[in-house]
C-alpha cells in the first residue's frame, strides 16, 4: 500500500514537498480520468516518455510485456544529467533509445528524431509536456494514444480549465483524459 510520488524542484509547492517527512500526510486525488488501452497495440508498440511522462511508460511497459509484446522504448531529456529509469527499462528486456536535446546521451535532439529512425512499429503510447505530444502526433506513422500533462483548476471536470480540443468538442483532460486518441484531437 504505498504510493511513490516522483517530482521535480521547479517552485515553491515542489520545494515544500521536498520538505516533508513521515509522519506528514499528503492529500491525493486520484483515480479520475482514463488510462492506456493496450488491446489496440500489436505487438510491437513504441513507448514515449519525456521528463514526468517516463514513469507512465515504465509501468505501461510491464503491463505490455505482461501481455506478450515486445515494447520498443524512447526516452527524451534536456541532458544527460536529467536522465531516469532508463535501466529500469532495460532491465524489464525492452529497446531502449535516449534522445537529449543536447546529444550528451543517445540521439541529438527530440523523441522524434529517434521516431524517425524505427521503421516497424505497430502503434505508440506517449506522455510528456503538449509540445512534444504536438510534435509526436505528426511525426508517427501510426495511430496512438498521447496522456496530457495538465494543471486541473478543479479536478472533476467542473471548471474546464483543462479542457483540450477534439472532433467531438472540448474534453477534459481530469475527467475525459487525460490519454485521447491521436486522430480526435484537434491542434
């Protein structure tokens, strides 16, 4: 029954976090939303995880080889210095490709270089911030499935702060997504 809260010191909240000790209690919302559908990804799905988005991946991973398919791995970080869980995927038996935007590690530049360079993939999963899910959506040859980072004013779907458009009219990304289809946003 533990629950493992993986951050970045970026301001002031992150920074109290980082502060706190047992027996401090933290309040979590969870369970809102949807997550991955993996019935959708043949058997050679690619995996794409930048900053905050590489931790989704690392458990879809499992889910995926738990269910016989080979998941290909790509990683995105600013250096070499800010990379993680790369040898936990590997440790799992899966590809693993690192892009720094700096070419400290792997690829020079983005995840999307790295796509370009895997001619047989089958369908991707991707998280991370909006302007790499952006840029993904038009680099992949395949359909998939992207989950949004996104501030959430309320959490319920109340306020619509995070609402994101598709062909089927704004969803929220708290309680519609936060993973949409690749070909019903709109951008």
């Amino acid at each position: 029954n533990t629950l493992t809260i993986l951050y970045k010191i970026v301001g002031k909240g992150t920074e109290a976090m980082s502060k706190m000790n047992p027996p401090h209690k933290l309040d979590i919302l969870t369970g809102l939303g949807n997550g991955y559908d993996t019935s959708k990804s043949g058997d050679k799905p690619l995996l794409i995880g930048g900053g905050v988005g590489v931790p989704p991946m690392y458990r879809l991973a499992k889910n995926l080889l738990a269910e016989g398919k080979k998941p290909i791995v790509i990683l995105g970080f600013n250096t070499k210095d800010e990379i993680f869980y790369a040898e936990e995927f590997k440790a799992l038996g899966t590809e693993v490709h690192i892009a720094t935007a700096d070419g400290s590690v792997g690829t020079k530049g983005f995840v999307t270089d790295v796509v370009k360079t895997i001619p047989d993939y089958t369908y991707f999963y991707t998280c991370g911030p909006e302007p790499m899910l952006k840029a993904l959506s038009a680099a992949t040859k395949t359909s998939g499935q992207l989950s949004f980072e996104e501030r959430m004013g309320c959490g319920f779907g109340a306020c619509m702060g995070c609402s994101c458009k598709t062909k089927y009219g704004n969803k929220r990304i708290c309680k519609d997504g936060p993973v949409l289809v690749k070909e019903e946003i709109i951008w």
